[in-house]
C-alpha cells in the first residue's frame, strides 16, 4: 500500500523542481524516514533513557520535540479507504485494453515496487478545508522510484484544470498517493461497491469511444449514489446526453482499489529540516 514515505518523495520532488535543487531518492528517503522517526519519537527516546540512567529526561524532552504532525503520523499511518477533501482524477491516457491486476499485498508483507498509480494534490482553503488542486496518474503499472516523482510533477504542474502550482503555495499543500490493485471487469454497470471500488468506465456513442474514472473515495466524499456516480462519470468524459438516458447506454465498467496515504506540508518541512540539520552535523 501506499506509504508515508511515497508521500514525503512526492514532496520532497515538487518542492526540489520549484527550488531548483537536486531531490532526494525514494531509497535515500525511505532509509531517511526511518532514522527520522527512530531518534524523535518517544518511544525511541525511552530506550535510550533506560540504557543510561545519566539520560533520564530524554524521553520527555523527544515527546515535547515531537510535533502534532509527527505524533499523528507515527501513532497509525491511514486507512487504506482515508480521502482527502476532493479527490477527483483526470482520466488516464494509458488504452483501456492496458489495463493491469496488481493484487494487494498480504498484510507484512513488502510493498510493491511497480504499481499503477495517481497522485492528488489538494490545497488548504480558509473556508472550506482541503480541496483539489491537482490530479493525475496511470493505469500502467510503474516503477515507483520514478513514477511518483514523474506524477507528482504532472499533477502539480500540468493539470489542464489548474494553473500550475507555485512555491508560495507549498506550505498549503496536502499530497495524497494512492496505489491502485485488483483490477476486475464488473459483470455490470453496477457491480462495485461504494466507498470500495474506484471505477473506469468507457462506451461508445455516435462513433467516439468515451472514458474516464474516479478513484475509490470520489463517491463517498461526495455524497453520491452508484447511479449518481456513474451520470458524473459519463459528464466527466464528455458525454453530453439526456441524464435521463444514461441507463442506455452501454458501459464497460472496470472496478479496482486503491491503497492510499496522504500527508500534509507541515510533516514534511519537519522531516525535511531534520534531514538538513543531520546533513550540516556530517
């Protein structure tokens, strides 16, 4: 599934485009998160404090270290079904006979290095909480270490919807990566479950064949009924029929999952001024 440290390397690579530096790997980044939370989390500092009496106030000094964005991060890590506020997709510009399976992995087990993706930035409103700011990604399977850091660019800098995103708006920014499994032909238009299932559907009208897709949480945030999803959906790729007689037309709907994370700029300027006050140590 998706994890914290997909999400920081999605920042880390935005935020290195815009201020015209050399990003960090997804490796350097995953070995980096881990120490991270190793040495600020108080747990780590318990250890630490019972190895050596001469420590005995460390670990209240790493719980008064530890941010809220951290404790929230380091406590539990997402449902795989959280969502941000608006998570609405553009459509992939991969065919839809190229569609993949990429089944869940067991749980404890590794997460995969290649996997469809999207990746959603949403931005912070005064008024009205997260909304979208961005949105793309792929039915192909991609390798993760350069796929992320491709799609986030896209999504942040590329969206057709959007005028690209700015450095001013980083602090703002909430990011949200979702890996997509399970890819199955629904037996009809209404085989998928809300709130589960994201949904890709294609049809033919009038000689133009018609796609697009939400991704599993679109619905739900929405408030949408399957029927109601679908009539957005059929809008969403251009249709511009009676919404009456959406139920005639024929659509090919493929269902699948997504396994999703999301983090806000607050824990990851965090992460990041560590990782510049350990580099400035060596």
């Amino acid at each position: 599934m998706a994890s914290v440290e997909h999400c920081l390397y999605c920042f880390e690579t935005l935020a290195a485009e815009l201020q015209g530096r050399k990003p960090m790997t997804l490796d350097q980044i995953k070995k980096s998160w881990a120490e991270y939370i190793s040495s600020t989390t108080p747990a780590a500092a318990t250890t630490t404090s019972e190895a050596s009496s001469s420590s005995s106030s460390s670990s209240s000094e790493a719980a008064v270290k530890q941010s809220p964005a951290l404790r929230r991060l380091a406590a539990s890590s997402s449902s795989s079904t959280s969502s941000s506020s608006s998570s609405l997709s553009l459509t992939s510009s991969t065919p839809a006979t190229s569609l993949s399976s990429s089944p869940a992995p067991p749980e404890g087990e590794e997460v995969a290095s290649s996997s469809p993706l999207f990746v959603t930035w949403n931005t912070n409103h005064p008024r009205h909480g997260y909304i979208l700011r961005g949105c793309i990604g792929t039915f192909e399977p991609q390798p993760l270490a350069t796929g992320l850091s491709s799609y986030a660019l896209i999504s942040a800098l590329q969206d057709s919807r959007f005028h690209p995103i700015s450095s001013s708006e980083l602090p703002k920014l909430q990011v949200a990566v979702t890996l997509l499994t399970d890819f199955e032909d629904a037996k009809d238009k209404m085989d998928w479950e809300l709130g589960k299932h994201g949904i890709r559907i294609s049809f033919y009208e009038r000689g133009r064949r018609y796609g697009a897709t939400y991704l599993p949480d679109v619905a739900t945030e929405q408030g949408w009924t399957k029927e109601e999803t679908l009539v957005s959906l059929m809008r969403k790729a251009g249709w511009s029929g009676k919404e009456e007689g959406w139920e005639g037309v024929d659509l090919r709907v493929v269902r699948y999952q997504g396994r999703k994370e999301k983090l806000e700029y607050e824990a990851y300027k965090e992460w990041r001024e560590w990782v510049e006050e350990q580099q400035g140590r060596e």
